[in-house]
C-alpha cells in the first residue's frame, strides 16, 4: 500500500539539518535539566528526583508573572528563578537532609513524593489547562541552513553550553567551587578546613532547581506550560545524566546534545514509532560498554 | 466492659439508622439519573459541559412536571478520568442510589470498563462524549450502552470525505498521538481510505510532550503529503501546528475534535485557525430555534456564560443535552425505569426534534448510536471561537 518515499538529494540534506537542529536545541533542555542532577551529586552525592517538577516550576512562575500580572519580562524571568531556588532550599531541607544525614536512602523515594506534590498543588492553583507563554523570540521563525526555525532554538544550546563552561570554571578553578567539590570526599575534613558543609549542600540544591527552572522558561514558549509538562523531561534528563557520567558537566551537557540528536535523528530516518524504543535501548547499550558515562569516572566506593 | 458507654454510641447508631431509612421515603418523589465523568484534571472542563447540557434538559423537562410525575434529580460522581474509579462509581450510583439510568464522560477507558457492569446490571448507559468505537458496539448479547456522540469509525469516514471533497486530496498523510486513541483511529483512516482505494504517504506518530513534531511532518512532507489527518488533544496539536509554521509548510489539515478541548488558539498561535476539525454542534451562527431556547437557558443558569466562547466544549453541551431527552422520552414510553423495558423503549422512539438535528428511529438494536456520520459538521477556532465552515 505504501509506496517508497522517493528522496531527493535536496531533501534528504534538509531532513539531516532540520533533524540536526532541533535534535540540538531540545538535546541542550535535556542537558540544562541534567546539569541539576550533576551539581548536587557532586557536592553531596544526592539527587532531587524533582527536577522535572522544578523545571515546570520555572515555566508557571514565569508564565505567572510575566503573563497573568504582566511584570517585565526580566523581573519575572528573575523573581521566578529565585523561587525555584528557594524550592531547592526547601527540598533539600525537609526532604533530602533529614535522611541523608540518617545514612538513610530515603530521599530518593522523598524527592520523588515531593515532586508529586508539587505537581498538584500546581493542577489547582494554576488550572488544568495548559497555557501558552508568548515570546518575541519563538514568533516568527527565521531560515537557518535552509530549514526554519525560531531565534529560542538556537539561543538555548548556547545558553546550555555557556553553563556548562562556566559551571566547569568554578568547581575546578575558584576557591569556593573548590570548596564545594570537598563536601563530598570528606565531610568532616572539609568541615575542619571552615567549610560550611551544611550551607554548600543545600547551595547545590538551590542550583540545580534553579537551573531546572532556567530549562523550563527557555522550553515554554516553544511548549506549552501545564502541570505535568516536567514528568518526561525529568526522566529523560536523569538517563542523560547517567550517560554523560554524572560527575562531569561537560559529559552530561554532551550527552544531553547526543541523546536530543539521537531522539531526532531515529524519528527522521526511522520513523517516530520507533523513537523512544531505539533511544533508550542505545541509553542501555552505552551503559552496558561504558559503566561510568561517556565523561565519568570510575566512583569509589569505600567499605 | 464500661455498659453505660455503649449507650450514646447505640443512640447514634439508632439515630443514624433511621436516618438511612428515612433518606428512600424521601427520595420517593424524585427520579435519579447519575453521571459518572471527569471533573477534576486535564479533562475538567468536558465534564462541566456534560453537567450543564444534562441540567438544562433536565430544568425544562421538570417545569413540564417530570417524568411518570417524578422530578428527575442529577447525581454526579467524578471518575478522574480513570477506568477504576469509574467502575466503582457507576456501582455506587446503580447499587446505592438506584439511578434509572448512567450517563457517560469523555474517557473512552473509563465508559469501556463501566460498559460490561451496565450490561450486566441491566442498567441503560448513554455516552455524551466518549468516541471509542467498542463502546456501543461491545458484542454483548443484551447491550445497553447507548451513545449521542461522535464515533471514532465514522468520525474517521467523514475526515476522509471532507479532504476529498474540500481539498481534492490525492496523498493523505497521518500524525497521530501516540497513544490507544490515535491508535483506534490509525485503523479507522486506513480502513476509510481503503474504501476509497486511496494510498497514504505516510503516518507519523508523536508524545505528548514533544516540542518539535518537524523531523516528522518532515518525513511527511518528502514522501509529499497534501493533506494531514490529525489526531491528538489540545496541546500537543498545537505544537503540531507550532512545527508546520517553522517549517513554512502550508498544508491542509482535517482533525479529529481534539483541538476543542481547550485554548487552542492561544496555544497554536494565528495558523490555529486553519485547523479544520470535527463537531457534532455549534453554538456560533444562525442557530434553529431549539438552539436559541437551549443558549437563553444556559446564559440564564449559568450567568458566567456571556460570549460563545464561554459555550466550550459545545459537543459536550449539545450531546448531553439531546441524550437526556431521548433517555427520558424512553423511560416516559416504558412507564417505568425497568432496565430491560427502558431499552426496548429506546428501540421504539419515533421522532425526537432535538438540538443537533431532528432524530427519526435514533436506536435500533443493530444500531446504538444516535449521531451518523452526516451529522458532523466541520469547524475552525477564530480567536477563541468554535466556528462552523460554511462550504
């Protein structure tokens, strides 16, 4: 019944770079999110497995301030990231430090409660109804390469890389990332050298949903903002920063890059039938050769 | 054991139990009808719609004195959009509250596992909004679901003929969400074409959560697609739309009624509005003058109704509105609310002047829904607004 595509040179050159492209600006979402996973792993060997719910966060507070009370863009962009901050604060306090601190595996389950919770106390002050967040950078969309696409697109991936930099900057080359970095390989030295453990811990954890929250402006005006528009995106970041090797920020930024471009690329040779089943099948399989990420190194695990 | 303790505790027990007793002598003079339905989550609003359809027929049918001079009283109950919730209340409704008769919601899981329950029960169900297309054709030997709504199989038929006809289309392509509804609907557009002896390009799937659909409607495009048949809800056909824009695709696209769920034009963005999609009423234009009387009575009940566009989703409205005449006709022929008499009673409605169209012989045995496929009308969302397309 169905007859074989026939494929011009032409077109089989703009399949690959309008697959290239937005395989590129979603991949660096995954990666901004990811990064979050990655900076309170280092500082305190946990994660916030609500960071899909932080990302939304980020989205609905925006679209709250700068849309429903109609704030300039920047303030609202500013108020709402340093709300999804505080959240981080709150995570790490009431959900992550109280069984971290037992040597209790209890965040994991905790955080991902959390994240529920957030999630729908949102679906009832918010609405249930997905909003669109309008933005003079994803209206009229502009011929790149041949292929169009909005301004957002292409400033997210620099503003994922740009992170990625400078967050490798300063864990590896200011005193106070320094700092942090000790947290995690020995509390109570770092406590003896007038580090404040404590406050850098729960420092990482008002990052990482900053930085979701970051992910999530930047997502919305090409989404749209709803509740449950983080569920999926947590996930797939938490498998991106496995695969990048979760200590290091600039292999979970490039896997976050690799699995966008995969996810893209098995749609627009293979088919989306077969997206998801193919990408995270190459998740396992990358897993399986290469144990500690495409950048990570080997965790030691002490007895 | 402290007896005299006991004492307060069996007074209550007392009390409370006379109460139950009391609450059926009570209840004697009316007639209960249940809805079971979403009305908490992403689906809130089709349930308003239901409940605002069912009681505005339900005012008018009071003020003429009920039905078998009872006064019929609603009772709803939300499923949140999960089949298993659904089951229990719709046993609840049946079991506990003796209802007459069940109205169904827009979850087609949800109206599919309370269907063997009713048919079991023999308790008549009447879906308003839900598509599926097993619901009213489930192979039961005695079936009592019932269905004033659109219907995936035909719904599909009358996509395939508006390309036809509107657009002359030559290679349809498909892009489904990929969940079980784009499924049942993938094989109701391949059987439609297949009728027609017509060949498609291609069918693509996508999440609910993909930002950009365009690797796929570009697989679409190169294997030269000259029509899109849509089928997805509110947000993700707009990020559709959203990846056609980018793309600078100007194609021609017929869809299922997922875009009237919601704020569609919001979400899609000005090229929302060549959407065409499917309805089974609207509230926009010349209306009849069943439609004026049923629009006065929703603005007067419901004084947050104050433009059309507070009239969404108008399927929902207009579908409850004729299902709860047509039920109450039944019960009226049959003298009672016997489960077994009320549908051989739908079988036996002759005429009904409703607000989608004029029904004549609505039920049959062989056929338990009320709408055909002519009766779909194909609209587009203009700033907000649900408007018929005149061709």
């Amino acid at each position: 019944m169905r007859p074989a595509i026939p494929f011009s040179r032409r077109g089989a050159l703009m399949l690959l770079i309008s697959a290239i492209v937005s395989g590129l600006a979603v991949g660096s979402m995954y990666g901004l999110i990811a990064l979050g996973f990655h900076v309170t792993y280092v500082v305190s060997n946990t994660v916030n497995f609500a960071q899909g719910s932080s990302m939304m966060l980020g989205a609905v507070l925006g679209y709250t301030f700068a849309v429903t009370l109609g704030w300039p863009l920047p303030l609202a962009v500013a108020m709402a990231l340093a709300l999804c901050a505080l959240f981080g604060l709150v995570v790490e306090r009431a959900l992550v430090r109280p069984f971290a601190e037992r040597g209790s595996n209890a965040w994991l389950m905790a955080t991902v409660a959390g994240g529920i919770v957030l999630d729908n106390i949102v679906l009832f002050t918010f609405g249930k109804e997905p909003r669109a967040f309008p933005s003079l950078m994803a209206q009229k969309p502009i011929e790149f390469l041949g292929t169009g696409v909005y301004p957002l697109q292409l400033v997210i991936p620099l503003v994922g890389l740009g992170i990625t930099v400078a967050l490798h900057l300063a864990f590896n080359h200011t005193r106070p990332g320094k700092g942090l970095l000790a947290v995690v390989q020995n509390k109570d030295a770092a406590r003896l050298m007038g580090i404040n453990v404590r406050r850098a811990i729960a420092f990482s954890f008002a990052l990482s949903t900053a930085l979701a929250g970051l992910a999530g402006l930047l997502i919305a005006p090409l989404f749209s903002v709803h509740s449950d528009m983080g569920t999926l995106f947590g996930i797939k970041a938490f498998a991106v920063a496995i695969l990048g090797g979760i200590s290091s920020a600039s292999g979970v930024m490039l896997a976050g890059l690799l699995y966008g471009l995969i996810e893209a690329l098995i749609t627009s040779y293979a088919g989306s039938t077969y997206t998801q089943i193919v990408a995270f099948a190459i998740v396992i399989l990358a897993l399986a050769v290469m144990p500690n990420g495409i950048l990570g190194r080997a965790a030691t695990k002490k007895v | 054991m402290p007896f005299p303790l006991c004492l307060p505790r069996r007074l209550l027990l007392a009390a409370a139990a006379a109460a139950l007793v009391a609450t059926p002598v009570a209840a004697q003079d009316t007639m209960k009808l249940g809805l079971v339905a979403a009305m908490s989550g992403q689906s809130a609003k089709s349930g308003e719609a239901i409940v605002r359809g069912l009681s505005v027929a339900i005012d008018e049918i009071n003020a003429k004195g009920g039905v078998l001079g009872k006064k019929l009283e609603l009772i709803v109950r939300d499923d949140e959009s999960n089949p298993a919730k659904g089951v229990v209340a719709a046993r609840e409704l049946v079991q506990r509250e003796k209802v007459a008769a069940l109205f169904g919601g827009l979850d087609t899981p949800v109206s599919m596992a309370i269907v063997p329950f009713i048919n079991q029960s023999k308790i008549p169900f009447m879906g308003v909004w839900a598509a599926g297309t097993p619901i009213t054709r489930n192979g039961a030997a005695e079936n009592y679901a019932f269905r004033v709504s659109a219907v995936d199989v035909l719904v599909d038929k009358a996509l395939v003929n508006y390309a036809l006809k509107k657009y002359d289309m030559k290679k349809p392509g498909m892009i489904l969400i990929n969940n079980p509804w784009g499924e049942s609907n993938e094989k109701g557009l391949k059987e439609a074409l297949e009728e027609k002896k017509m060949p498609y390009v291609g069918i693509e799937k996508f999440q609910d959560a993909d930002i950009d659909v365009v690797p796929q409607l570009t697989r679409l495009k190169q294997a030269g697609a000259d029509v899109l048949f849509m089928v997805a809800n509110v947000a993700p056909s707009s990020q559709v739309v959203k990846s056609l824009d980018r793309m600078g695709w100007d194609v021609p696209i017929v869809s299922h009624w997922g875009p009237a769920g919601g704020r569609f034009s919001e979400l899609a963005g000005p090229s929302g509005s060549k959407v065409h999609f499917v309805q089974t009423y609207s509230f926009a234009g010349k209306l009849s003058p069943k439609g004026e009387q049923v629009l006065a009575a929703l603005k007067k009940k419901y004084p947050e109704i104050k433009t059309l566009a507070d009239v969404t989703p108008a399927v929902g409205i207009a579908n409850a509105y004729d299902a709860m005449n047509l039920m109450t006709l039944a019960i009226a022929k049959a003298g009672s609310t016997e489960g077994p008499k009320v549908r051989e009673a739908l079988y036996a409605i002759d005429k009904y002047d409703g607000l989608i169209k004029s029904y004549s012989k609505p039920f049959t045995p062989d056929n338990h829904d009320a709408l055909t496929a002519d009766d779909y009308i194909f609209t587009y969302f203009k700033d907000g607004q649900i408007l018929p397309l005149t061709n």
